[in-house]
RNA sequence: CGGGGUGUAGCUCAGCUUGGUAGAGCGCUUGGUUCGGGACCAAGAGGUCGUAGGUUCAAAUCCUGUCACCCCGACCA
C-alpha cells in the first residue's frame, strides 16, 4: 500500500495527448481491469505444431491465439481477440473519420438476392449455401455487396442523399478449395467491408481516393509495412482497384515495383496484372531455313530446349484459350508464363480458359505438346507477348506429333500475329509507366478498393432520382479489410526466434509485468506498479504466477507485448526494476529505479504509440 | 478436382513391415528439493488406437469401405 500512494504522489495526473489510448476518439476496447496470468486463458505451448507450415500460424498456436475446430475454422482465444478487437477499432476510428457510417447485416443471407445480382450461378462452390426448415436456399454471406444494395435501394431514393459510405465489421465465410497457414487462409475470417454509393462517376472516383489515403492511414497505424498495389478486380468486377500488400517473404502474392533516386516507391502492381514494356532490341537477322526434325516424346519446354540444345527463352511456348469460347492460341518466350488475366484484358473478353488436351487437338490440328503458329489450322487466332517481336532462330511445336520446327524467326515465317502483353511481370522487367526495371516482393494482401461502378446497382435496378427527376443505377465502390489477416499478416513481419513482435498498437497488451518471485515483497512492489499503469491508461498483462523466472520470460517473448517490465528480489536490493523492449537484446535491459519505473514504462509505451500516429499522417499525406 | 501423406493420452510422436490385448517425452495432479532465460526426484491420473465392417482363436497391427486432417498442384476476395 506504502508503494502505490508513493507512485500516486510523484505521479497526479499522466494524461495522455489525443490518440493514446486514454483519449483516444471513438470506440476502444472494452476497459478491462489488468489482467492477472493466474486467470487467464494464455495456453502456451512449446513443442511447434506438426501442422503449421508458416511463422504467423506457429506463433499463433504457441502463444495460446487459436485453435482448430476444423478446416480453415478456428476459436480465437483471449489474446487473439484482443489483438483483432484493436485492429477493428484502429479500422473504425479510421473509417468514421473519413465519413463512412458503420452498420451491422445478416451473415446469412437469401439465394433471390444473390439470383438478382446473378452471383448465384457466377459464384461457385465457394458460396456456402444452405437449406432452412422450409427448404428455402441461403448462403453464409462470403461478401455483402447483394445485402447492401438492396438495403440502399429501399430507403436511399434521392440524389439529396448521396452520397453514403456504409460499412461491418463481420465474420464471413468463403468455403476455399484450400484453406491454409491457419487464420492467414481461413474459410472463416473476421473482415471489414465497406460500400459506397455516388451519383456520378466523379464523386465515386473521389470517395476511392478518400478510402485509398484511409488505408494508408489504417496500415501505418498497425505499424505495418505495406505497399498500395494496382491490381486485378477478379469476380467481384469493377474496373479500378488497388490492393494493399503487407510485404512479407512468406506472402502468397508477388508484386513488382519500382523506385525513384530516392528509393522511393514510384510505381506498384500486382504481377498478374504489372504492365511489361515491348523489348528494346533490333531485330534479329534469320542466319538459317527453317526446318521440321524429330524430337520424339519431348513435350515441355525443358525437354525440347534440352534435346535439342537451346536455351529454354529460344523456345516459343504456345498457349491454347477457350476466349468467350472461341479458341486462341497465345505465345510467348518458352522460359514466361502467359498470364490468363492479360490475355482476358487484351482481347477484351469476358470467359478465358484454358483449352483440354482433347480441345486442343480439334482446334490446332496439333498433337498434345506439340502446337504451335506454324502449320497449324488455318483460321486460329494467334496472340504473341511482345516480348517474342523480331527473335530469330527459335524452336516451335511441329504440329506433327515428336516434331518441332527450328530456326524459326518471327516475321519471316510466322506473321499475322496480334501483339500485346501478355506475360505475367518479373522483377528486371521494364516498367512502361516509369520506364525502369521492375523490383520484385512478396506480400500479404489485407486490403482491397474497388471502383464497382454499376455493376451491382444496374443487376438489382438500385437506382434514385436525379435532379434532373432522371432515375439513374448508383455508382458504387467497395473497401475490404481483412481483420483477421492483418493480425497475421503483422506476426508474419514482426517476430523472431522467440516469438511475436507486436506493434505496439495492436498488441494484446502494452505492457508485460513479470514479478520474478512470489514473496510479498516483490508482489506489493509489482501490484503497485500495476495499479500506477492502469491508471495510466496502459493495458498490463500481470504475471503473478508461481512459475521460474525462465518459464516466465519465455511466454512474454511468444506472447509479445511490446513493453517488458520485471520485478524481482535482486533488483529490489538494488533499488531497480526492468524495463526492456521487446525487440531489444536482453543485454538492453535498463535498470530504472523503483520511483521511477512507472514514468519509464509510460514514456516508452507513449513513444511507441506516437512513432505509429505520425506514420499514419504520414502515410496519408 | 488430380497426386502424396497422416489419424494411437490434452500436445509432439513411437509401436504396424513380422497379429498375442498399448508406450515415451512434454503437459496435468500430489509431495519434496530447487528458483533471474522453458529445473530435478518420487508417486499418480489420463487412451472405445478416427469410424464401420471383414479375415482370425486373437487386430493399433492384415483387408475393404467411410470420415477427418495435412502437404503439392489446379483454383481464388
């Protein structure tokens, strides 16, 4: 007791400035009294996992996050929801800053609507639908969009009203073909999604931007590094969208960028859709005739560039689509991929797949493996990737089958090509927007804008009325956020052998305090401290378990509150308490007189959060 | 959906090839010694061997079906 007045008198009145905790605007989490180790639920364990391949779902399961119920579905233990509840509100103070209304709809939803907005039939297996008692069809909502517009379509009629953002923060289900890396793919997920509405194109393009600085602002606030990339808009349609990227090693994404003098970002895109300028090369001189000859069984380009001696860029890979169900064969390089998303974007089609084996030979007249432009049936449209213009000597399918043709030079013998861009970028490549190469990263994707314009208003007769009386489909856009993603997406980046790193905004706590030892002593000194942060406004984890030192700073490491604090007897003989940093070496560890301790543990906690509010105007500027 | 793999104690796994009625480590309980980076000793509790069927005197073990889960691929807000 002697100890806490004295905090309480060298202390009156720590008051936070706006945006820590204390003061921060809008919702936070609940107050929750310091949470005492002896009643948690944190159970951690040390033997990895044999299941979890990457960091996040390992430190995930280590430090007592989650646990499997099944396949791509997990409980979200005490810690972990702490962590989403933050991100959640660091999502919702930002979003209501920038004028979007939050709302909360049904996770399952009925099948008419998804058969207005036609998804019913588009969707797939990935929609998990369900029969109610009276054999009526639903779906568990995998997105919002149908719920959303309908709502908007009743009760917003005029021009007057618009526009409007609406947004949830809600557990979706999408029943993946693979769920995978625990809660990073998971069939059920916590996201946030939002939709806006406009009268004009303008105005919705504006909001885009709007909800493009916001996650910027949202990322930056996670302490997260990240990078806006342009991207593809997939089934959900539309035709702007970026995607935000955590850049992580462990990303299921590739993106390419490029950099300025200054290193800074100048350009950024996914590489299924990252533009590649045409070569800048003269053209080759054709040195030979071309000629069929024999290369039995050798179907990849591996196999024929090996057997016949050339490098595998020497061999020309023909591709054949099913585009808007005519056949096209697409050719590129034979060490590129023809990448399905360009070559949809360039012929302007609505379907592309790939064509069967079978397919393949009723429309090329070629043998499996072995098509090519040369020879083949008369008719056949062929694209080329820009990047093949003016190559010589080159090795292409024979047609026949266990034949290729050689010394084959573009122009000379295979003309009538359509040109575009059509490989999926690689890092060296040259951007055409800013005319250097391509650097290539790997990233997370936890955010995602898109311009939908009114593909959803037009399907579902969404309209209101102008000021010209005029009724007219709204312009729409839609902002996800993956909530649950974004956590694991900030262990991906933030850890080490120990365990997690938490940035300091999304930490379950801000601080972890060990009491090294049980004797009163060490417990009232420890508990008075507790009581001196609390009151701070500072969220403490409180060991006060009956455990060995050892054990104890080791489930601190896993669990990774930012801040670390340990009271034990042989610093209390020296008059210190610890104070260390979670992504400081242990020899880092200050030595701060008991007095002291607590203004210690405030300024540094402070200064972690403030490094991520400046980062945030930042970002956003 | 194609290929591969695994289901045995709360967790990580051994046992299976060659059938004879189930083990280790971690964790848990109790007692003791320890106590500043995952301690030690002793005594315990805990398993329809995923599930259904078959073969057999006898099945964790062999056979068949089935379910679940994992990995690679295809696919994907």
């Amino acid at each position: 007791m002697f100890c806490f007045c004295f905090f309480f008198l060298i202390l009156p009145s720590w008051s936070f400035p706006p945006g820590c905790p204390a003061a921060s605007r809008g919702p936070r989490m609940c107050h929750t009294p310091p949470m005492r180790y002896t009643q948690a639920l944190i159970p951690t364990v040390k033997e990895t996992p044999a299941d979890a391949v990457v960091v996040s779902h390992r430190l995930m399961l280590r430090a007592g996050m989650i646990r499997k119920l099944a396949a791509g579905i997990y409980t979200y233990l005490p810690v972990a929801n702490r962590v989403f509840t933050k991100v959640a509100n660091i999502v919702r103070e930002e979003m209501n800053r920038a004028g979007a209304q939050e709302l909360l709809m049904p996770a399952v939803q009925p099948a008419e609507l998804w058969q207005e907005s036609g998804r019913w039939d588009q969707y797939g297996p990935e929609l998990l639908r369900l029969k109610d008692r009276k054999g009526g069809d639903f779906v568990i909502g995998p997105t919002h969009e149908e719920v959303v517009t309908a709502l908007v379509r009743d009760e917003v009629k005029s021009y007057r009203q618009l526009p409007i953002n609406l947004y949830q923060i809600q557990t979706k289900f999408r029943d993946e073909v693979r769920p995978r890396f625990g809660i990073m793919r998971g069939r059920e997920f916590i996201m946030k999604d939002a939709y806006s509405f406009h009268a004009t194109e303008e105005d919705a393009h504006r909001e885009y931007d709007n909800m493009y600085r916001t996650y910027a602002r949202i990322f930056a606030r996670c302490g997260l590094v990240f990078r806006a990339v342009e991207a593809d808009t997939g089934s959900i349609g539309g035709n702007r969208s970026h995607e935000f990227q955590v850049l992580a090693d462990s990303g299921e994404d590739a993106i390419v960028y490029t950099v300025d003098a200054n290193n800074k970002p100048t350009y950024a895109a996914n590489v299924e859709l990252a533009p590649v300028a045409p070569p800048v090369r003269a053209a080759e001189a054709p040195t030979m005739k071309t000629e069929k000859v024999p290369t039995p069984g050798k179907r990849t380009i591996e196999e024929v560039a090996g057997f016949l001696g050339v490098a595998p860029d020497r061999v020309m890979k023909a591709v054949l689509f099913l585009v808007d169900g005519k056949p096209v064969m697409a050719l590129c390089r034979g060490d590129r991929d023809v990448n399905e998303i360009k070559l949809k974007k360039a012929l302007g089609a609505e379907l592309v797949r790939m064509l069967t084996d079978d397919e393949v030979t009723i429309h090329t007249g070629a043998a499996v493996g072995f098509a090519g432009p040369l020879g083949c049936k008369p008719g056949l449209r062929v694209v080329a990737d820009h990047g093949l213009q003016g190559l010589a000597g080159l090795v292409c399918g024979g047609i026949d089958k266990d034949t290729h043709w050689v010394q084959v030079a573009v122009g000379r013998d295979v003309s009538n090509l359509e040109w575009a861009d059509l490989t999926t970028a690689r890092q060296g490549d040259l951007c055409p927007r800013t005319n250097v190469g391509y650097l290539a990263a790997r990233g997370i994707e936890v955010g995602h804008v898109f311009f939908l314009g009114t593909k959803y208003s037009k399907a579902m007769k969404a309209v209101f009325q102008g000021e010209d009386k005029v009724e007219r489909p709204y312009v729409m856009g839609c902002y996800g956020i993956g909530v649950t993603r974004t956590a694991a997406a900030a262990i991906e980046q933030n850890h080490d052998d120990d365990g997690i790193r938490w940035p300091a905004p999304i930490a379950p706590w801000h601080v972890s305090l060990v009491a090294l030892g049980t004797e009163p002593e060490t417990m009232s000194v420890a508990t008075a401290l507790v009581e001196q942060l609390e009151a701070a406004g500072l969220e403490v984890l409180f060991d006060d378990r009956d455990e060995r030192p050892g054990v104890k700073f080791k489930d601190h490491d896993l669990i990774g509150n930012p801040v670390r604090v340990a009271v034990g007897g042989k610093g209390l003989k020296e008059g210190v308490i610890e104070v260390k940093l979670r992504t400081e070496p242990k020899e880092g560890t200050r030595k701060v007189p008991v007095a002291e301790a607590a203004k210690t543990v405030i300024e540094l906690t402070r200064g972690l959060l403030e490094a991520a509010r400046k980062a945030a105007d930042a970002a956003s500027a």
